[in-house]
C-alpha cells in the first residue's frame, strides 16, 4: 500500500519527507520520490526499490528557509514498479503524490488526450495533474479547479498537489484511505498516510473524514465536504511509533484482518462493473483455446486455488485441477498447451511455485499469476498477472492475501464464464451483485470479535481441532485450520465434513473440538448431520452458522447472507479472529510464530 507525506515549513523539508516515508516502509512499496517547492522552483527526484536509493539521489539537494514538499513510497498496482510510474508526477507546473486508485481513470484520460494532453506514465494517478492544470489553463481559479478535479475522481484516494501557482499550499483530498493533517507551534504544517510519520515532528492532528478535502497553508487549513466548509478538531498525537505503525491494534495480524474490508474495495476497484467484470490483465487473451485450468500453489494459496476450483467449473463451466506446487515439480506431470496454468502467490518468491511456473512455461502453456507483489520472481515470469492488491502483509499468517486472492479468483471465474459463453447473462448480473457486497461483509463487528475473545479461553487445550465444512467451506476449513496451527502451536485438521465417518470419527471424544462450518446457503442439512454424527460422539462442538444449532456446546451466530461466498467470507473472519485470540491467551508471537518465515525461498 502506497504512502504519502507533505511538509509546509522552514525546516529541512528532505528530512521530514525522507524520515516520514521511512516511518511508512512497513506498508510495502517499490518505488520512492519527493518533490519541494522553494521560491516557485519544483525539484523532484524519484527512485525504484528502497528508500536509500532516493536518499542516494537528493544526496546533494538541500531546502532550508520556506518551502512546502509532498512525497511518495509506491506500491505498484497500475503499471508496472519503475522510476516513470513513481510519484510524484507532474504536468507543466504542479506536482502530485496519490494513494489509492482512481477507477474512472481511463475516461479521464481518453477525454484529456482527445485535447492533446501526453501522459508519460501507466498509472492512474496522472490524470489527477494534467485535469488540474486544465482547468488552469483554461483561466478556472485555483481553489475552484482543485474542488472541480477531485470532484471528477471515482474511488479510493489521498492526494497532495503543489503548484508554482501557489507556492505555499498544498491541496490535499481525501476519500477511503487515510490522510492525517499535523501542525506544531512552530508555524509547522505536515501531512502523511498514518501517525508514525509525524510523531516527533507534530504535536496535534486531525484525521481527515472520507470525501474531505482542502488546502493547507503556514497559516491555516481550509477544509470542505460536499462544497460545506468543515470545522476543525484537532487531537492530540500519541507518541508510540511501533503501535503507531500498528494503527492501534495488537499485532499486524490483527491489523490486517481489519484490513480486509478496504483491501477487499481495492481488488474490485476497477474490475467490477455493473454487470461484467473488467480484467485489462487479460485483454487479448484467446480463452477459446482453453479448455481446462490447472492451478499450482503452497499453503495459504493453495486453500484459495482449491476453492476456486468449486467456483471454475461452476461458473466458468472448465475442467480445473488443483496442484501443491511441491508436489507438482516431480509426479513428471502431464502438460497440454490448451490448459491454462496459473500461480497463485501473495510473496511472489515462494520457490515450489516458482519452479512449477518454470516447467509449465517449458513445456509451452500459457501462464498466469495471482500475486501480490508486483516485479517479484513469479510476477516477472508469468505471461499475465493479475495483481491481488492487499498492500504487504506482515503478518506471517496470512489474511488479507488469501481474502484477496478468493476475490480475484472469483472475478476471473465470472470472467471466463462470460468470456467462454458459458455464463448466462443473469447469472453474471447476480455474482457481480454478491462480489460488490464483499467488502461490507468482511467489516470486523467488534460485538463478534468480543464474543470470540470471551470463547477462546475455552480451546486452549484438548487434543485437537477438526475444522469441518463441505463445498467452498471445506478448504475454508483447511485454511481456518492452518491459521489456528500457526500460531498457537495447537493441532488442527480441515477435513470434509462428510469424510469424517471414513475414520476420523475414531478420535471424537469431549477432547476432540470440532469448528463445525455450517452455512445456509451450501448443504446445510448434509453437514448438520455429520456434526451430529460427531456430536453423538461426545466430540465438543464450537458451531458457526446463521441457524442456531441445538447440539452445539458453543455457538458463533454469522448474519443471514443470500450468497454463499458472502458466508465465506464471514466465516472466514471468525476463524481468523479465533486463531488470533487462542494465540493471543497462550501468549504467542502472533506475528512471527516459531519456525515459521514469510516468505518461503528454499525449496
Ligand atoms: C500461511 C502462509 C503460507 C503461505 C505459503 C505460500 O499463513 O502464509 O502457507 O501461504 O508459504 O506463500 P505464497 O503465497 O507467498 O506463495
């Protein structure tokens, strides 16, 4: 996730912006730059790859006296992690740095360029600067141009503009990803994306509000909403840089698992339309020729690919086979050209993948990743990729990257389904009607989480766990499995609900807790009387379901949903948050549990 710093002040302003951007570092980016504005001259330096680089480059500029400065770290999501799509960019005489993404960016563009206007990047964010100095040119007034600009903008952002124009403001804007305003009493102003920037620099803060935005100068701040001018309450900031960094949460895990609902608004952001999706990604591709997917992938990814299986051959009606990278190097596979081959990876590094990409490349299929990180090994390799767009993840656990990686899976179904001809037009209509509510299902409802927290001192012990579900909710239960096994250390098997008579069963006694996964909407009635059939067992059951469950011990009551992926992915956030706080009462590191790594490079 891309962040952003503004400094208005006599001060250094390369320190703030440098200091500031490293303090964003934790959120992940590729890619670095500043602009500073002295005495209606812009000096601006980008660089790709990590922040020294960029200090490297500024090493001789410096900007004492007056001056204002906004800076950037990238995260690549629309164009590729070079030192053109950095930011900031610029047009003839104002400079911007964004966070987000503009999903109207492409009117916008064809609109400017149909008058002339060159862009030089692939990114979405230059179309901010040249609609801007637009309006300029055309003789709009300043404050008016910037209110018109942002008004146009459709989708997430946080955006800092300077101009020769006004040389001591900065125009700020913020929608669905934050942007904090700073002041101190030495006549400082300063902007950035979280408080860790401005801690040790600011002494009081604002939080700016979704749709507000305004112009900030060494005397004041303007700040409007809907063309309302706002008042201004300003907080005092706290001064822990690591919870800063934390947002306020125990642990990234915890930070990221509340993180999904927004990340969630990223990777649809664009790509869901009314009643289709639009994956640029794949413009071009000839799905004619396909006629069977087969996935590779480790872990977390794997529990993706093997529900996305459920949901290619339902909705895209093509043959999909679902593969452990490991495995997959040597049973001396079988490879067709006519059989799409794709990756999935949050890392980009992890090297059973990497390989497995390498001999489906070999043997000449067309290859396609699903990852996180965009320039990394299976990235680069890959045909196409489609980028998952969670922002880094920290947590060794992973969250956010596998709920990302279910969206954009579920996305490519429909579109292939549609591509394929094999999807009915209202079918499509509805299964883009559900993805668009999935960011309102993931939002964390704190009487929930209380309720796991209250719960988990029950399941600290036992001689083990069985997660069970049937459909899609069975490599939810794998995954809710995993994430319990990672972190608190305690055995945990995902296991078909319907395959536990087939053995398992021998183990059920009150010691044995079973994480029944009952949703409405997917065999409801099948996997009720496997829990029964555990339940007769003496096995201790924790039920999460909408319907309340006579035979359950304990019992996690998720909302009446009309999709099954939307049960999904409430039922995936009570795992996530159960293994969290099991972790937590044992008082593990929950973000780097033992013997574990993030990213897997060796074999
Ligand atoms: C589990 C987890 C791992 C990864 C696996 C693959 O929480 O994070 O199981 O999913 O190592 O990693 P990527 O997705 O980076 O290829």
């Amino acid at each position: 996730m891309c962040g952003i710093v503004g400094y208005i002040g006599k001060e250094e302003k390369k320190s703030f912006l440098l200091n500031g951007l490293k303090e964003l570092e934790y959120r992940g980016y590729d890619s670095a730059g500043i602009a500073v504005l002295k005495e209606c001259e812009i000096q601006a330096y980008k660089a790709t790859g990590k922040l020294e680089n960029l200090a490297n480059k500024t090493s001789n500029f410096t900007s004492e006296d007056f001056g204002i400065g906004i800076g950037h770290t990238r995260w690549a999501t629309h164009g590729k992690p070079t030192e053109i799509n950095a930011h900031p960019h610029w047009g003839e005489y104002s400079y911007v740095v964004h966070n987000g993404i503009i999903e109207n960016y492409r009117e916008i563009k064809e609109n400017l360029q149909a008058q002339g206007i060159k862009f030089l990047s692939q990114t979405d964010t230059e179309v901010i600067i040249h609609q801007f100095e637009k309006y300029l040119n055309e003789g709009v007034e300043i404050h008016e141009a910037f209110t018109k600009t942002v008004s146009m903008l459709h989708g997430a952002y946080a955006i800092l503009i300077i101009t020769k124009k006004a040389p001591d403001t900065i125009f700020f804007a913020k929608n669905a990803v934050p942007l904090i305003v700073g002041k101190n009493d030495k006549g400082e102003k300063f902007l950035a994306s979280a408080d860790s920037p401005l801690i040790g620099y600011a002494t009081d803060v604002v939080y700016l509000e979704d749709g507000e935005y305004g112009w900030l100068n060494k005397e004041d701040i303007n700040l409007f909403k809907k063309g309302e001018k706002q008042s201004i309450f300003y907080k005092k900031l706290k001064e822990d840089k690591l919870c800063a960094q934390k947002e306020g949460y125990r642990f990234f895990m915890e930070k990221e698992i509340y993180e999904q609902s927004s990340v969630a608004s990223e990777t649809l952001m664009g790509r869901v339309k009314d009643s289709s999706i639009a994956l640029d990604e794949l413009e071009g591709f000839d799905f004619g020729q396909i006629n069977e997917i087969k996935i590779c992938a480790c872990g977390t990814s794997y529990h993706a690919a093997l529900t996305s299986a459920y949901l290619f051959e339902r909705l895209s009606k093509i043959k999909t086979n679902i593969e452990i990278a490991s495995e997959f190097r040597y049973k001396e596979p079988l490879l067709d050209t006519k059989t799409l081959f794709i990756v999935i990876s949050q890392s980009g590094e992890t090297a059973d993948t990497l390989e497995a990409l390498k001999m489906a490349k070999n043997s000449g299929m067309k290859t396609l990743a699903i990852c996180n990180v965009d320039n990394s090994s299976i990235v680069r390799l890959a045909d196409t990729t489609i980028l998952t767009r969670a922002g880094i993840e920290k947590g060794v656990a992973s969250t956010k990257a596998f709920a990302t990686q279910i969206l954009t899976l579920w996305m490519l179904s429909l579109y292939i389904g549609d591509k394929k001809g094999s999807l009915d037009k209202e079918t499509l209509k509805s299964e883009v009607k559900a993805l668009a509510h999935i960011p309102s299902v993931l939002h964390v409802k704190d009487s929930q989480h209380e309720k796991i927290r209250r719960l988990s001192k029950r399941y600290l012990h036992g001689h083990g766990f069985f997660y069970i579900g049937r459909d899609i909710f069975y490599p939810l239960a794998l995954e809710g499995a995993l994430k319990l096994k990672e972190i608190s250390y305690l055995h945990a098997e995902g296991y078909p609900a319907g395959e536990m008579k087939h053995g398992p069963i021998a183990l059920a006694d009150s010691e044995l807790f079973t994480i029944a996964l009952m949703p409405k909407n997917t065999l409801y009635d099948k996997t009720k009387s496997n829990v029964e059939e555990l339940s007769a067992r003496d096995a201790t059951i924790l039920a999460i379901s909408p319907y309340e469950f006579e035979l359950a011990d304990d019992f996690i009551k998720t909302s009446l949903q009309e999709h099954p992926m939307s049960e999904f992915f409430e039922m995936m956030l009570i795992t996530q948050l159960l293994a969290l706080e099991i972790a937590v009462r044992l008082g593990n590191d929950v973000d780097m549990p033992r013997n574990l790594a993030k990213s897997v490079t060796v074999e």
